[in-house]
C-alpha cells in the first residue's frame, strides 16, 4: 500500500487532472507545501488554505475575496486512500465554474494510487519469485522461514516434485528485444502452469515445473524450441524434491551441453546417458584430456573423425558423405593413428577418441 506520493506520481496527477478540467491543479501535502503543480512557478510555495483541508480534512472554497498566503480561488479537496491522508488537491479559478471537478480529482487521483500499487505489488512479487528460484537453484536455505513464506503467497505447492527448465537465449539475438521474446515464455509457461519463472542477465530463462504435468510440458517446450530454433535452448533437468532443485537445475545445464553434439536445441537429462559423464568432468580435466588425446590433428582430422563415429564407424558410408575412396579413408585414419597414437577403428581406442569430439564441442 502506497503510504507517501512520489513527486513524480504528484505531477502525473495534476497533470491529468488539468488535462481533463482545463484548469491549473496543485497537489498540497500535509504541511501546506504545494508538490507539484501545472504552475511550476507555484511549487514549493506554502498555500495557507491548502494547509487548513488537510488539517481538518475538509472541502475549503476561497472567493478571492480573503487573502490567504500563497493562496488564489479555487477548490481545495482534501484525499483520503485507504482511510488515510493522501493530499489536498487545489483546482484553481471560480468556485463555481471549478466545483464540478472536485469528484473527478478526487476518482483520478485514487484511480493513479491504485494503479501504482498494483505497479509495485507485481513488482514485488517478481522479487520474490526471483529470490525463491536463486535459493532452490543454489541450495540456499539460510532463511527457511522466509522462504516458506514467499512459496505460500506465490502459491508454490512445495510438496510436489518438481524439475527446472534452461531456456539459454543465443547470444547473438539482439537483446534489445528481449521483452519480446519474454512475453512469449511467459504466455508458454503459464499455459503449462510452471509457477515460477526468472530471467537472468544477460541471457538465461529459467523454469520450475511440476513433475505431475510433465506429459502436457514436453510437447509444448519442443514446438517453443521449434519456433525459436536459432535463438533458445532448452534443456529439461532432472525429477526432484522441491529441496534438490539445485541438482535439477545442474542437469539441465547437462542437457544444454548435449546439444551441441546432437545439433538441436532441445533435451532432456532423462534421455541422456553418455553425456551425463563426460558433462560432469571439470574444466581443467578436459583440457588435459584434449591435449592428450586430439592435440596433434587438424581441424579436418577431427571433421573426419566426428562424421566417422556420426555414421557407426562404417566406412562405406563415411565415404560417401565426404565424397572418398574408400582406401583415402582409411589411409586418412591411418594418419590419424599415427598422429594421436589412438587407432579410430579399434574399440578401446574409439572410445577415447569419441570422448574427446563430445568435449572438444563442449569445452566452455
């Protein structure tokens, strides 16, 4: 509840307030100082009648006829919101000619306090949907009792088992529409009914759905992934307590990082298996793995190699995607073999070798 007008909201009031009578409007406060007016010679001066409504909380016409400081004629309206005192509105000119208005201020005026309230309650419910999802995605509980209390008033049923949801926005979409694009995840999920949704500068969206609804969820975040195939990826973590989220949220980015393999830009950490290993294994590991292992090719032996293991090791079908004799291939993975010290077509040796494509792809 709004308990102090801002200079800002004070002007938009007077402002159309006029725009509608046609006469200069001064929004006095409790003091007797005029805020703001479509006078702006006039604010900060004190105006004696303005102070006397608010101090008895009634209606207070002046002729002219008085002299009152910093006072003309005019109609001087005290506003309440919520039984309080909110202002006193002066509209300047004859009483006569001005008395009409005094409801109608007094309806604009309530009307642009409300709306400003309801402003700041999304806003800061959106606060409190952003703090739930840092916590649960952070294993965060320090303050347990506020967050339970956040749940209830976003009405979070934290009894059902949950899953998060990355949408990674391409970095490469222009951010200046990014309330474009938001809306439409916001129209998305709420037909899902996930409730809770955050952003995180510069480019992550991120979900809390309910397990329960899983079948109607996937098929609408893959057409979501359909429509927007060059600008979103989606990876779908996995099925947890409301208090292990934060091991949902880490296999989503699991999922994600699956993706550049299986050139899509949409998964889920429940179809994965491969991928689940080597997307846990730590920056540095990689790296010495890599320069072990594909350190000494080319980037068109490593091409080679991921369209090799891409068609099952067959080398009839290699062969026709790149457009190769058959003995230039195997010469070429021959090369290899003696660059790398890995043989592609023995198992053993595959595998290494195919471990390292998937996290060539993946170092981030």
């Amino acid at each position: 509840m709004i308990t102090k007008i801002s200079k800002k909201l004070a002007q938009q009031i007077v402002d159309t307030v006029k725009d509608v009578s046609g006469y200069h409007i001064n929004f006095i406060d409790g003091s007797g100082i005029i805020f703001a007016s479509t006078n702006h010679q006039r604010i900060g001066d004190f105006h004696e009648i303005g102070y006397r409504a608010a101090m008895t909380g009634e209606v207070i016409e002046t002729t002219g006829e008085q002299q009152f400081q910093g006072s003309q004629k005019g109609v001087n309206i005290p506003i309440f919101h919520n039984a309080l005192f909110v202002a006193v509105i002066g509209i300047t000119g004859e009483p006569d000619e001005v008395r009409k208005y005094a409801n109608l201020a007094i309806r604009i005026t309530q009307l642009l306090i409300r709306e400003q309230e309801m402003d700041a309650a999304i806003f800061t419910q959106k606060e409190k949907v952003n703090y739930i999802v840092r916590s649960l995605i952070t294993g965060d509980f320090s303050n347990r009792a506020y967050l339970n209390q956040c749940l209830n008033e976003v009405k979070v049923d934290a009894t059902e088992n949950m899953r998060t949801v990355i949408l990674l926005l391409n970095n490469r979409y222009n951010v200046v529409n990014i309330s474009l694009i938001e809306q439409k995840l916001f129209r998305t999920l709420e037909s899902i009914q996930a409730p809770l949704f955050s952003y995180t500068y510069p480019n992550e969206f991120i979900a809390v759905v309910y397990e329960k609804n899983l079948p109607q969820t996937v098929p609408i975040l893959k057409q979501l992934a359909a429509d927007y195939e060059h600008i979103l990826s989606i990876g779908v973590g996995s099925n947890q307590e409301i208090n292990q989220l934060k091991l949902s949220y880490d296999n989503s980015y699991i999922a994600l990082k699956s993706l550049q393999v299986a050139k899509s830009n949409y998964a889920e950490f429940d179809l994965l298996d491969i991928e689940i290993i080597l997307g846990s294994i730590d920056i540095k590991s990689r790296e010495e793995y890599l320069k072990k292992t594909l350190s000494a090719l080319s980037d068109e032996d490593i091409s080679l190699l991921r369209t090799y293991y891409e068609q099952g090791m067959s080398l009839a079908k290699t062969c026709e995607i790149l457009f190769l004799h058959k003995n230039t291939l195997q010469y070429k993975l021959d090369r290899i073999y003696r660059l790398s010290g890995y043989n592609p077509r023995e198992f053993r040796h595959g595998v290494i070798l195919y471990v390292a494509l998937w996290l060539n792809v993946n170092l981030l």
